[in-house]
C-alpha cells in the first residue's frame, strides 16, 4: 500500500489494525542465554498471535537473531535480510518491541526506518508507542533512539568500573587459557606441566640468548608441544615473553576504544600500560629474569628495524647463509649442541632441521672443521696474498662501517627512557597505596641499577663512535693487519672469512664419515675439498684457473 494512502486514512479517522497490511514483525535478544532465549521464545509467541489475530492483517513470517548486540547491524544476518525483503516489496509493515530491539544506535535507526518509508514499509515500536507512518515519528524517534544509544554509553560506563572493580578485588580477568597457568573463577594457579615450558623458554632466551625459532625446534627436540600437540608457534613464544604476568604483574589498558559505537580500539604506548605487581597473579620466572629477557627483546626488535633487511641480521656469523645443500640448494643453519663439559657450534641443512634425516641426508658440519678448511685455502693462497690485501682493502674503503653507533645509542637510551617511565608508575602506584614502601624501595633501586648498567653501556659506546678507520694512517695499520692474519699464525680471523668467503657447498656424495666440499671464494674458485673424519685428513684441489670469476650466490 502507497504511504500517502495510509496516512490519508489515517488522517480520516483509521487506525492502523484497521487497514489492510501484510505484517511481520523482528525480534532479537542481545545474548544466548537461557533466560534470554526464553525471552526471544516468548516475544515469537506473542507477535505471531498479535498479528494472527487481526483481521484486516495478513501474517508474514517473522524475522529473529539470537546472541547478537543490537549496537551496530553488520553481523544481524536475519535484520538485513527484512531490509532486503522490505525493499522487494514482501510486506507493509513491521512490529518490534522498542527501539533498542531495532537498534540501539541514532543514527542506524533513523537511517533504516527512513530507507523502509522510502518503500512504503512503515515500523511500529510498540514500547515506545512510535509507528513512523505517522507523520510525526521522526522527531520522537530522534528522541527515543538517542535515550537508547545513551543506554549503551552507560552499560560500558557501568562494564569498566565492573572491571576495575574486579581487579581490586583479585580477579584476574583475561585470556583463560593462558599457557602455565590453570583459571578458574577468575583466580590463576600455576599449572606446572605447563610452567615447566614457560621457564624453558625464559631460560632459552635471557640466559642463552637463542632465537625464537630456534628455541620452538628445541622445545620440540625436548618433546615439549602445544595443546594440540604440535611445535609451539613463534608468535606464542612472543607472547609468553612479554606478558608479565609471568613474573606475578597485572597488566591492562593496552589498547583503548575510541568510539563505544563502532567499538573501534587503538593501541596504547607502553608507558600508558596499567601496570603493577599482583599478589593474586603467582609469578611463574622472577621479575629479573623477565626484565632481562624483555630488555634483550626490544634491543633485537630495534636491531631487525635497523637493518635493511631480516637476512642481513640472521647472517651475522662467518658461515651464515654461506653453507648450502646441493641436493636441496637449502642454506645450512647455525646450531649449538651442548655436552656436559662444552658447547660445539655446527652447520645443519635446513630440510634436514625440519624434515630429520629422511628429509636430508647431508651430514652436519662443525665450525672447527670449517675454519680447518679455510685455513687450509688460505695458506694455501700465499702466492696471491697481495691480490687478496689490496681486494679488502677495496671493500673496505667502499662499504660504509657496518656498525651504526647511533643506532646502537638510541636503542640504550629509549631503555634508559622506558625504565625511567617505570619508576614514574611505580612512584605513582607507592602514593595511591597499591604498594608499600619497602616495596617501593626494593623495585626502585632494582631500576636504578639497570639504568646505571645501560649507561655504563652508552658512555662505552660513545668511547668507540669516536675511534674511527678513515684516515690513511688507519688503512695502513689495517693493511699491515691484514699481512699478518693472512700468515696465519693466531689461526682463522673470522672477519676475514665473512670477507673473502662466496659460498661453500655441501656435495650429494657426502656421507657422515667423508665430507666433500666446493668452496668457491669471492675472488676465485670453485676449490675442492674431502675431509675425511674416520682417519681425520684434509685434502684440496686448487683451482685450474686462477681468473676471477663473477660471484655467483645460491639462493
């Protein structure tokens, strides 16, 4: 029916159960709980019978969402679906129970309400007592949906000082499923199956500085895996050291919504963290060894932003990148294996770390034997040590110096900055009450320390910005330096490796006992060598020509 019609006859005395109407009507509850449900059955109920019973009315099936907050209309499948049906001109008229029901946002109420007249679709709140084919029923809906959507506002006033209160309380709120710990009724005890691999993890990184990655193979090697029984991912170990609750602190305000209605949220700097010891959060690491480990991470998060590229940081070891499978034409990893009494730094293929043996059947290689190898070659390049000399000497004046002591000092001094933040807070929290005074005085002078350490750090690191190589003097001394490493008399320099050395790589027929090698040098190659473990030798074949060939990298 045309919209000027029923107003016509609404105006000539009529009221709307009077006019002959295709009707439906749309009901929603906000959660999926019972009692909810139960809400949502009877409201069916009633608007069915309410409909059915008139006589001028024609019933149309109603529409229903469950479980879903009436603040926006995006993921209400079954409200947009009426809308899409209104404007197809299925029926005339729509009953709900109020506007909160229809939306609890102004402007999405009025928005929708006026797209529905524009198809001659009118709506009745009948809590309200608002039926928009009235011609008066913008304004009070103006009114009635800005009451509502000032609801909203209130119940997330009212839901953060729930929050706060809780916490105040000891009621840690949250993740519940936070790897190490057992929740329930919103207390924490620590679950130690699971705490045993938060203080691997700890210990990996703080104590033994391996990298992330390497620390998920580790906890793999150990038999220790995830939930569902796989390798633990990278960004899970990222979050285990970061979060302090592990070392018994509460932490909240990460990230705060800008806008209650689109429930848009931005993430705060960590200084404006909600951040305190908790006596009701049990600490899994102590408080130094999660400060350490989470002084080691920024530092490695602001190296990787410093490089150009995450390849120019992982290849910071000689053989880094330059150890390659032919068979795979994979790049040997960097691997530390420990015994009671020493560490032994080897070389496996990436396939084989990944895959065991029936992935790769290239045999690890050991640092030793590499440096072995590379002495051999050098020794061996006697003859050419002056081409080798004024080779570096080019490099060296063509590359900028690889450290960035700005860097390096910014780093140290954005540390010192965020330590000095915490005492801000933790003066703060001392005034309010939250800790006592020895408390303050115990975790104050634990910052003070670790600020006169990075300073110490920073008033060293300034000592060497100073101490450059530009000069002719200087490259000098470096030539003369480099005459002398290339005698080998103190063994390998592994700087020099890092410069002279393209790639070596590990031939198919090597077996575990017998490994044969092509190392190919940036000035020459490819040289051949056979180590032989089972009768430990070493034997090379030089070169046939000793013309430089261009420096091919497999990737």
């Amino acid at each position: 029916m045309n919209i000027l019609k029923i107003r016509n006859e609404m105006r000539n005395g009529k009221t709307i159960f009077d006019l002959p109407l295709r009707v439906t009507f749309y009901a929603r509850v906000s959660t999926d709980k019972d009692e909810q449900l139960n809400s949502l059955e009877n409201q069916v109920q009633y608007y069915t019978q309410f409909i059915q019973e008139n006589r001028e009315w024609t019933y149309i099936q109603g529409y229903i969402d469950e479980g879903i907050s009436g603040t926006g209309t995006k993921k209400r499948d079954s409200f947009n679906r009426m809308i899409t049906d209104a404007k197809a001109g299925r029926f005339d008229f729509i009953i709900t129970k109020e506007i909160s029901r229809f939306s609890r946002s102004t402007l999405d109420s009025i928005k929708y309400t006026q797209e529905l007249l524009e198809h001659d679709v009118g709506v009745l709140f009948q809590n309200d007592n608002i039926n928009t084919l009235d011609s008066d029923s913008e304004f009070r809906l103006v009114i009635m949906a800005g009451v509502a959507q000032d609801e909203v506002r209130k119940l997330s006033e009212r839901l953060k000082f729930g929050f706060r209160q809780a916490i105040k309380n000891g009621h840690v709120l949250g993740n519940d499923k936070l790897w190490g710990y057992d929740k329930k009724d919103c207390v924490l005890t620590i679950n130690e199956e699971e705490a045993q691999v938060v203080r691997r993890i700890f210990d990996l990184y703080a104590n033994q500085q391996i990298g992330i990655r390497r620390i998920s193979q580790t906890l793999l090697d150990e038999g220790f895996t995830s939930r569902k029984g796989n390798a633990f991912n990278v960004l899970t170990i990222r979050h285990i050291l970061c979060n302090p609750k592990y070392k018994g602190w509460y932490c909240a305000g990460k990230s705060q919504t800008v806008d209650y209605r689109s429930k848009r949220r931005v993430f705060l700097d960590e200084s404006e963290w909600v951040m305190y010891p908790d006596p009701s959060i049990p600490a899994i690491v102590s408080e130094e060894l999660w400060d350490r480990a989470n002084v080691l991470y920024k530092c490695r998060s602001q190296q990787m932003m410093s490089h150009q590229n995450a390849a120019q940081f992982h290849n910071r070891y000689p053989y880094s990148g330059k150890v390659l499978c032919e068979e795979h034409s994979a790049s040997f990893h960097r691997q530390v294996i420990k015994s009671s009494n020493r560490e032994t730094e080897t070389w496996q293929c990436r396939v084989y770390r990944n895959r065991g043996r029936a992935g790769c059947s290239a045999p690890q290689l050991r640092t030793t034997e590499l440096n072995q190898i590379m002495a051999g070659i050098f020794s061996q390049l006697a003859q050419d040590k002056q081409v080798i000399i004024d080779t570096l000497i080019k490099v060296i004046q063509s590359v900028p110096e690889e450290r960035s002591f700005a860097q390096d000092a910014q780093c140290i001094q954005e540390n010192i900055a965020a330590i000095h933040a915490k005492k801000d807070r933790l003066l703060e929290m001392s005034i309010e009450g939250v800790i006592s005074t020895a408390e303050f005085k115990q975790r104050n002078d634990g910052f003070n320390k670790q600020v006169e350490a990075l300073e110490s750090r920073l008033t060293s690191l300034q000592a060497d910005a100073k101490k450059g190589w530009k000069t002719t003097e200087q490259l000098d001394e470096i030539r003369c330096a480099l005459e002398q490493e290339l005698s080998f008399q103190n063994g390998v320099n592994s700087a020099l490796v890092t410069t002279i050395l393209d790639r070596i790589v590990v031939k198919k027929c090597s077996t575990k006992e017998k490994i044969y090698l092509d190392i190919h040098l940036k000035f020459g190659g490819p040289w051949e060598a056979a180590l032989n473990r089972a009768n430990p030798s070493l034997c090379f074949t030089r070169p046939k020509s000793t013309t430089p060939p261009t420096a091919t990298r497999m990737i």
